[in-house]
C-alpha cells in the first residue's frame, strides 16, 4: 500500500473522478475514492456533481443511446471485415 498525503489524495481524486462516473476505474481505486469521499467534503460534493452531470447526460441521450453489445458488434464486424481485405503490392 502506498501512502499518499492528504494533497495528494484530492489532486488523484479530481484528476480521476470523472473515470470513478464512466466505470473506469478498478474496483480497489473506485473503493478508495468512496472512502475518501466518505469523509472529505470536497471530495464528495466534487463525485457528486460529476455523477448528477453523468446522469443527467445518460437521460438526455437514452432514447439514442446505442444500446447493449454496441462496441462489441462493432470491433466484430471490422474484424471481419478486415479478414477480407485483400492487399496487393504496388
């Protein structure tokens, strides 16, 4: 376990918060953030505002939202493509 300060502690909140609102932290670095956000108000009405924005952008675009297996469908589908593709020399 590595030691931060409480300074650094807030710089790598801020500068991950917005990965903690996409999913895209992992599990250990998602629970450290919640536990600080626990009892550091700064930190905790920064990671709400960052999920009440990330909310209300999934609301704003859920009847366009791609749905399920989008990305995956997608990188499928240019795989196979790209298994096709012939390439000749010049």
């Amino acid at each position: 376990m590595v030691f931060m300060s409480d300074e650094m502690i807030h710089a790598w909140c801020g500068e991950n918060v917005a990965a903690y609102g996409a999913g895209g932290l992992a599990a250990e670095e998602r629970g450290g953030m919640a536990a600080h956000a626990a009892v550091c108000g700064a930190c905790a009405s920064l990671l709400e505002e960052v999920l009440r924005g990330d909310e209300g952008l999934r609301a704003l675009f859920a009847e366009v939202r791609a749905g399920e297996g989008f990305e995956d469908r997608m990188v499928a589908g240019w795989r196979e493509a790209s298994g096709r593709r012939v390439i000749r020399p010049t």
